[in-house]
C-alpha cells in the first residue's frame, strides 16, 4: 500500500512517517505543501495530509484530489479542529481527521484503525 | 486583554509541551510586556488575523528547546539548534495557535493562522506594534527551566461585555 504523507513541517513528517513505518509501511511518498502533494497522487493508495500548509493549504489539495478521484481515503492531521473546521474538510471529501497535538503512540494507534 | 482570552493559550501551551513534547509545564505569572521582555534562543512565532490581529511566540533556551524537539520525534539525539529544532519549534506554535484556536471559536471569536516562522539568536528578544499589547506568560518545564510565550492580540470587532 502506498501512502502520500503532506506537511510543511518536516518534523510532523517524520512523526507520521516513523508511525507508518511501525505498522508495517514502508511505500511513502513525502511533500512539504500542497501544491507538492498534488503532482504525487499518481498510484497513491492513502493520502495523509496537514491542514496549514504554505503554497496550496490542505483543504485546497483536498478539493483538488477529489475532483477527479472520489475514492482515495484522505486523512487531516491538524490543528484546525475548531467544529466548523472539521465539517468543511469532511464535506469537501475528507475520510477521517486527527486532531494534533497527540503523543506518537495514540497517532500510531489512530492510523493502524483508519487502515484497517 | 481579557483573561478569557488568554486563558485559551495557556491551556494550549500545557496541552502541546505534554502531548506531543512529554514535558509538563508549570504556568508562572502573566505580565505586561513593557521594553525587550524575556530573552530567549529560539522562538516559533504564528500570525493571526480573523476578529484578533497579532501574534502569539513561545521562546525557549537552546536547551530546552533542542529537549522539546528530541521527545517529540521520540528520544532523537539533537546537539544543537539544526533545522529539526527549528522546525518542531515552529509546529510546536503552530499547534498552541491551533489548539487554542479551538478553544476560541467555541466561543465565538475565530481566527486564521499564518504559516509559523521561527527566529533564532542567542538573547533575542521580539518586538510587537506599540499599539498591540503583549502579555507574558512564564512557564516552567519541570526539571527543564523557563520558557515564555507572549500573545500580542488586538481586537478587531468590540465586545459588549
Ligand atoms: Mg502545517
């Protein structure tokens, strides 16, 4: 399974890469903003993004994304949890949202459910 | 400024340094900034525009901000302030914005957050418009040392209070 990991923070980056890669992932594709993200969606099974990001912020990639592919699970990982925040992502085709901050393992376990 | 409106950061401030940086955090006193305020070594700083204008900065020592990094990529050995450090500088003020951001818009005052950028310098201190007040507010990471956040907001729609 291939994944598509976007955050303009390469620590956050690395914290869910190293997360995937404890439950077994090891196909990752990384980008530092949207606009990245969206010239890496080809074959991409699982798309994990930020909300805030510079160039193309993760809303606009989602919309981008779903205009032409309905199907691919994309999970925010965010700080934008404010409620109003989580209904916009999830009626411009969000599949599931992690609210940061979270300690590596509850990321870990959140993620391994979400795959399943 | 309100506390209701301080509050939010400070909550948030305890909540990211525990959850993402495993580091408890002690609050000290709040105050007005007047003249340089706190010196530090490394500052994540985030804009805000929305019904605030202004913006919020958590400035560490070299220490313990190379500490808040390492435990946030899980025990990773840092020696000194790299791009790693100023990178989880500036998402760890990315998240306080976020999460105190939330906190905010429960009760009607929302925002957006810019994009964090981060200063570093031994001794730096930041400065804010004269016209916006910057409160203080001193946290101690337990056996780690103090590190400060200000937020420096102005209100753009009044308040009936
Ligand atoms: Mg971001």
């Amino acid at each position: 399974m291939k994944f598509l990991v976007a955050d303009d923070s390469s620590t956050m980056r690395r914290i869910i890469v190293n997360s995937l890669n404890a439950l077994g992932h090891t196909d990752i594709v990384e980008a530092e903003d949207g606009a990245e993200a969206l010239k890496n969606t080809t074959g991409v099974d699982f798309i994990l993004t930020d909300w805030n990001m510079p160039n193309m912020d993760g809303l606009t990639f989602v919309k981008a994304v779903r205009e032409k592919d309905k199907k691919t699970p994309i999970v925010m990982i965010t700080t934008e949890a404010a409620k109003d925040d989580v209904i916009t992502a999830i009626k411009n085709g969000v599949t599931n949202y992690i609210v940061k901050p979270f300690t590596m393992d509850t990321l870990k376990a959140k993620l391994e459910k979400i795959i399943k | 400024m309100d506390a209701k409106f301080i509050n939010p950061f400070i909550s948030a401030t305890l909540q990211v340094m525990e959850t993402s940086a495993a580091t408890k955090s002690e609050r000290g006193s709040l105050f007005v900034k007047k003249g340089e305020g706190p010196l530090t070594d490394i500052s994540g700083v985030i804009g805000v525009t929305g019904k605030f204008i202004g913006s919020i900065n958590i400035g560490f020592p070299k220490d313990i901000a190379i500490k808040v990094v390492s435990n946030m990529l899980g025990g990773m050995k840092i020696d000194d302030i790299d791009d790693s450090v100023k990178d989880g500088i500036g998402e760890i003020a990315n998240m306080v914005a976020g999460a105190a951001k939330v906190q905010l818009a429960e009760i009607g005052y929302t925002y957006k957050l810019s994009i964090p950028t981060v200063v570093v310098g031994r001794d730096h201190h930041l400065s804010f418009p004269p016209n916006v007040p910057c409160i203080v507010v001193p946290f101690t990471a337990i056996g780690l040392g103090d590190f400060y956040l200000e937020v420096a907001l102005k209100m753009i729609i009044p308040i009936e209070d």
